[in-house]
C-alpha cells in the first residue's frame, strides 16, 4: 500500500471512528506516521473492549500491541471523540522514537506517548 492509499484508509477509519467513538461515548487521539499508529482511547470499560475488538478484527490492522491500559480519574481528551490532525514527517519522526521508546519501557514510555498525543489537543475539537 503507498502512502496515498494509507492516507486515505486512515482518513476513512477516523471518520467512521469520530461517529462510532461519539456514540459510545469514547474519547481520544490518534496519530499515524506513515507506517505506525499511536492511539489513546477513554471512555467505558465495555466501550473500550468493544473497540478494542474491532480494532484487532480489521485487516487494514497487522502487529497491534497495547502498551497501557487501565482506569484514570480523569479524561485527557474530553472534547475530541477522535483527535487526528493527518501525516507529518516531524510528526512520524518524534511518534516513532516515542513508540520505540514505550515498547522498550512501557511505564515511562506510555506515559511519554500520552503526554505527546496530549500536547496535539486543543479544545473544541473533535
């Protein structure tokens, strides 16, 4: 698959995504590189499971792993049901060092990746 054609798959997974997340009531970001996706989901425990599953039954989706799951008190993107701003190549490059980084230390590292993902929130967005 090019890079166009990726594009335009991610394109339609977040738009099916921001209506799907919204009534579920399932916020987050996501963010694609090219070549990897970094994803952070919040919402119901049973809405996650659900979209969790989906996720990994999508075939445009290979070598899916989980960094960190877990309850949190509060949400980090309450008003985006799915934040996605596009590609990037500083974008991907920072994601991809951030993604390596988490896999090889997932406490420290998935607590980097999502204070990354949060410094690309803005409110008022979807």
């Amino acid at each position: 698959m090019d890079e166009t054609d990726a594009e335009r798959h991610v394109r339609d997974i977040v738009a099916i995504s921001v209506q799907r997340n919204r009534s579920l009531e399932v916020t987050g970001a996501l963010l694609f590189t090219g070549r990897h996706f970094a994803q952070y989901i919040e919402g119901p425990a049973a809405a996650i499971a659900a979209l969790q599953e989906s996720i990994l039954q999508d075939p445009r989706h290979q070598d899916i792993g989980t960094i960190a799951c877990g309850s949190y008190p509060t949400r980090h993107f309450l008003t985006w049901s799915l934040g996605y701003a596009g590609p990037s190549r500083f974008v991907a490059s920072k994601v991809e060092g951030a993604l390596t980084d988490a896999l090889k230390n997932p406490q420290g590292g998935a607590q980097a990746l999502l204070h990354m993902l949060e410094q690309f929130a803005f409110p008022g967005s979807s």
